[in-house]
C-alpha cells in the first residue's frame, strides 16, 4: 500500500551548542537520512511531522538555533528532476510501501 500524504521535506539546522546539535541529529535520525553534516531528508507524513517538529521545539534553544523545514513535496510526485545531486550522491530510504 502506498501513502499518498507523505511528503520529502529536506531539514537543515544550524544548532550552537554541541550537546543540542547532538540531541536534534539523533532525533532527526529515527525520522529521515542525513544527506550532509547539517541536512536530512525525510519522508514523513503530516501528523507525524507534527509531532517531530513538537520534539524539536523541545530540544533546541528557540533564541539560539535555527531549524529550516522545505517541503518538497509529495514522494509518490518525485522524480530525477525534482531531487538530484551532483558530485557525490547518498542514498535515500525508499518510502514507497506501508507495512503495517
């Protein structure tokens, strides 16, 4: 079964501290991949970027760091075009079935 309300946002953060940069790139590594030190890839569903974005808040210091969300769009809508790299690729986690 497919999901036709995931979504690919590409997350990036600046985060000051060591200890909360640590704290956000593990969290953000039960949702997505890091395509880069500071930049994830994640294939997620709105509630449950909700409920990421909820566990962020918490983690970061909001007068400090900074946390940038690009929706770019529907997976199923994906294409070479839309999500390409040059240079080095890395690998994204196929998002295209729903075990359940």
């Amino acid at each position: 079964m497919t999901r036709d309300d995931v979504r690919r946002t590409l997350i990036c953060y600046d985060i000051i501290q060591d200890k909360r940069r640590g704290r956000v790139a593990k969290l953000l590594e039960q949702f997505g991949d890091r395509v880069q030190y500071s930049v994830f890839v994640v294939d997620i569903s709105p509630a449950r970027m909700l409920r990421l974005k909820d566990q962020l808040t918490d983690t970061i210091d909001s007068g400090e760091d900074s946390i940038l969300f690009c929706d770019l769009g529907r997976v199923a809508e994906l294409s070479e075009r839309k999500f390409s790299y040059l240079g080095q690729t890395r690998e994204i986690t196929p998002n295209d079935v729903l075990i359940l």
